[in-house]
C-alpha cells in the first residue's frame, strides 16, 4: 500500500530535520519509494515575521495488513518528539494554537485510497485539499491521483486551491 506522509519544519536545521525524519520512518518501514523537493513556503496561519518552512512529501510502501493507521501515528509521533517537537498541554496566546514553530511535522496524508474517521485520525488528512505547501509537492509525484472521498486529483486540487501563498522549490545555500 502507498503511504504519503507530510514532513515540515521551521526551526534549526530545517533541511537536516526533514532528513533525519525520513531516517526515522525507514528504521520501520524501510527506504522510501520516491520523495518531493523540498518546498519553502511562508508560515501558512502563523503571525507576520514567523520563520519560513520547509515542506516535503515522501512516499513509503508497506504492509497495510501488518501495519496500521494507528501504529503509523504513533511511529510518526514518536518521530517528532525524538526531533524535539513540543506539543503544549496548555492553551497558548497564539489565535491558532494549532499553528506554532516546530523542528519536525509528520502528517499521514495519503493512506493508499483508503479513507480513515478515528477520534485521534483522519486520512485523508482532512485540509490537504486547502494547503498549497503540501499539494505542491503531492502533486510533483502522483499528480493524477484521486484523492479519496474528494474525487479530484490531487492536480486538480492544486490548480483550484484557495490558498494562494508561494510555494517555492528549495535550493539549499551554497558553502563558500
């Protein structure tokens, strides 16, 4: 089964983050079939002046029989807090609280063409169809991919997106 999963981050090493989560999720699922560039987009939904982040999908195969949605949120979790990613157990300022800086964000966006409803999980993730940052780079690998219970292709997601911030492919800096 094709298992697509949203990496992000913001802060430090952003690149070597993105790096050391495709890392963490092969120690389980093995290498990656096929990966994105990375993207840089603005802070979607965050205050004025918040750091750039660097966004990519990867794409995994493995056993839908012997590995779970749940289990895959919980590894993904796990792949998180190991990066130092701080989840606050209390309601912050921000107008978003969703929306804060972090080293690493791993989002289970695509579940082959299975569609998920659990308390804790829905898959599709439930504002791929809104997020250019994560379309953009779907859309580099399966563009014609029918996103499950939408219909459209994940192209076509793209193309009619009401997010409209500049998605940026990425090149990291030179050394001197």
């Amino acid at each position: 089964m094709e298992v697509y999963i949203g990496l992000g981050s913001n802060l430090g090493d952003r690149a070597g983050w993105l790096r050391r989560a495709v890392e963490g999720v092969s120690a389980h699922w093995g290498p990656p079939r096929r990966w994105s560039r990375c993207y840089e987009t603005e802070a979607w939904g965050m205050p004025p002046g918040t750091p750039a982040f660097l966004n990519q999908v990867v794409l995994w195969e493995v056993d839908g029989g012997r590995t779970g949605v749940r289990e895959a949120l919980a590894m993904l979790g796990e792949v998180e807090r190991r990066a130092g990613r701080e989840r606050p157990s209390e309601p912050t300022p921000h107008p978003n609280p969703t929306y804060l800086n972090r080293t690493l964000d791993c989002d289970l966006l695509l579940w082959g063409d299975e569609q998920w409803h659990l308390p804790d999980l829905i898959v599709p993730h439930p504002r791929l169809t809104q997020r250019r940052f994560v379309l953009a780079p779907l859309a580099e690998l399966v563009p014609h991919q029918v996103v499950p219970g939408d219909g459209r292709t994940v192209a076509t997601c793209l193309a009619c997106c009401p997010d409209l911030h500049p998605v940026t492919p990425w090149t990291p800096p030179s050394t001197p």
